[in-house]
C-alpha cells in the first residue's frame, strides 16, 4: 500500500487527511526507517508494508470505533507507537498516553511526537503491571487500547484497570482472537468489562484476518489488579 493507496483507502473510510496529516504520516514513516537502524523498533521498515501494516492497520479500530467521541486513550506497549499515534494524527483532539517498558522506546516516541509537533502526549516509561496500580493513571481513561502485546487473558489484566467506568477497552487482534476471547472469559468478568461488540475484517492487500473487540467497563476493577510484574503472564486469571 504506497501513500496514494492509503489515502483513497482512508478515504473511503471516510477519513479524509490534510496536507499536515499527509506529511505527518511521511516524516512518521522516514523517522521509523531512521531510528529503525539503532534500535528494533519493527522488523518491517519497507513503504507499503508500514503503511499498510502499521499505519492502516492501526487506524482500522476507528472504522469500528468513534475515537471522536472520547478524549482520553491510554495505549499499552505500543512500541513504536501502534496504534495510538497513527488514531492521534487522524484525530487530533485525542489525548494520549503510552506506557511501555522500555526506556529506548521512549525516547524515541517522545522525539517522534516533537517532529510531528503532537500536542497533549505523554509517554511514560513503566511496566504496565506497576502503571496499572498507580492511582494518578488508574481508572482514568475513557479508552485503552493495545495492539499486539499479549493473549486477550494477559492482555485484560494490564488494560482494563486503567479505563474508568463507563469507558471501554479496545484489543486489535488478528486470527487468533476468537479462540483468545474464549480463554479470557473469566478474566474479562472478573476485571469489570464485558464485550460490547467484535468485527471480523481483512487488511486489504494481503487479506489477513483482523479482529476488534470493543469491551465497556461496567464495573470498578477489584484493587488486587493487576498483579505484579511478570504473574498475568506466567498465571493468567481462569
């Protein structure tokens, strides 16, 4: 997908993007491939496939999704900014925090939010487990979302503490999703979501399934959660 694709694409979508949103996608891209080159960042750094395999394919959650009608996104282990940047340039307004583990990550989304000149980011660096129990960022956000981070039941744990009531978390998944859904039942009751919608899709081009799970908060999460660092993982809520 070359940069003429994804905006008609978008388009379609009924996204249409600015000449400042066009070039912020640009610089988003040549600022990767740069960094890409002192740090592993993302194992595709070719055009077509960041364009469609990153920037597309983190957008895709707002054909399903009214980002427009909510402020604050909280995004959990976004690495190099999937998906929440991409949704940020697309919807300005947004308010976004990204919280990821790695200090050198960090640093490189901080300079990458410069560039773009992206107002009202905040990246912290933390483990999710530790930011999750912090009350400054707990229960505050009107949505969290992640996107390749962790199976659906791990995944819940680290998420769901941070959206307040009312709110809603948003897991990007591929193939694997429905079988994920069913081994986080549990954890999803236990965390105060339930499921409010889901849609099956294919990225174009390379027709690979995706799936978004739209969950709304109806419960306050039990203060036991989540767990410290490493125990979602290694013993996930059944």
């Amino acid at each position: 997908m070359n940069e003429q694709q994804f905006i008609e694409a978008l388009k379609k979508k009924g996204i249409e993007l600015s000449e400042t949103q066009i070039a912020q996608f640009k610089k988003y891209f040549e600022l990767l491939v740069e960094w890409n080159e002192k740090m592993n960042l993302t194992a595709i750094t070719d055009l077509e496939g960041v364009y469609l395999k990153h920037f597309y394919d983190s957008i895709s959650a707002s054909f399903y999704f009214d980002f427009s009608k909510v402020i604050t996104v909280c995004d959990v282990g976004a690495g190099a900014g999937f998906p929440s940047i991409p949704i940020k340039i697309c919807f300005p307004h947004l308010q976004v925090t990204i919280v990821d583990s790695l200090n050198k990550r960090i640093t490189f989304l901080n300079n990458l939010s410069d560039e773009l000149q992206l107002e009202n980011m905040n990246f912290v660096h933390a483990r999710a487990e530790e930011f999750g129990q912090n009350l400054k960022y707990r229960e505050q956000y009107d949505v969290v979302t992640a996107r390749a981070v962790a199976r659906l039941s791990v995944l819940s744990e680290l998420c769901v503490p941070l959206a307040k009531q009312d709110g809603y978390f948003v897991a990007l998944k591929a193939a694997a999703g429905a079988e994920e859904l069913k081994d986080a039942k549990k954890a999803l009751t236990t965390l105060g979501v339930k499921l409010k919608e889901e849609y099956s899709f294919k990225l174009p081009v390379e027709e690979s399934d995706r799936i978004l799970y739209i969950f709304d908060k109806i419960k306050g999460t039990p203060k036991k959660y989540p767990r410290k660092p490493g125990v979602p993982n290694k013993t996930p809520i059944q």
